[in-house]
C-alpha cells in the first residue's frame, strides 16, 4: 500500500513529546490500519513493514504515553487481532487533527514557495 499523501500535499507533522518520544505520520499510519484491519501484522503490510518493526512501533507507542494505545489478544487461527484502546483513538484523533490545523496554517506560505519554484 502506498503511503498516504500528507494533509494537503503540505508536508508531514511530527510531534516531540519527550526526549525519547514522538509521534508522527508513520505511527498514526500505523494506529490508522490497526484500528481498520483489526491487526498488526495485516498494518504493517499494508505500509510495507514487518511484523517485527510493526509490534516495535506499537510497543514504543504503548510504552511512551504510558497506557495501552493497542490492545492484542492470542488465539487461534482467526481469532487473535488488535484493537486500539480509547485512548489510541483519542492520540489519533488529536494527532490528525493537528496535522491538518498545521496544514491550513502554512498553506499560503507553501503556495507562496511554490509559485518562486521554475515553471
């Protein structure tokens, strides 16, 4: 799957919380097709990523806000999956919220930068 193209084709948002923490395009991408395809596996290969860099990036989430964003459950086959929690849903909401207040703040400098590029 092709990632998708930024909020208004203005740039991507990246959110430094902490020292060691952020959040960005690629995690909420991330949460994204979690929360539509019940699954970390089936998100990550939707971007293109392992399994592996998938649950590292889900841990890292959980671990940096300091509550389950993802919840898993085992089972067999067709019934483990992932969910996000409500607080994954809110850090979503807020972080595409964000990126798309970021977009509409700077869309007249972008358009004013693209109007000096050469024709």
């Amino acid at each position: 799957m092709k990632r998708p193209v930024p909020v208004s084709g203005l740039g991507h948002l990246r959110i430094t919380l902490s020292e060691n923490f952020y959040i960005g395009p690629g995690r909420a991408d991330l949460l994204e097709g979690i929360e539509a395809t019940g699954s970390i596996q089936a998100a990550g290969k939707r971007m293109g990523m392992s399994y592996k860099r998938a649950w590292g990036l889900v841990q890292a989430l959980n671990d940096g806000f300091g509550a389950p964003l993802v919840e898993t459950s085992r089972g067999g086959s067709g019934q483990g999956g992932a969910q996000l929690t409500d607080a994954g849903r809110a850090v979503l909401s807020h972080y595409r919220a964000m990126a798309e207040k970021s977009a509409a703040a700077i869309a007249d400098d972008v358009a004013a930068l693209r109007s000096l590029l050469p024709k």
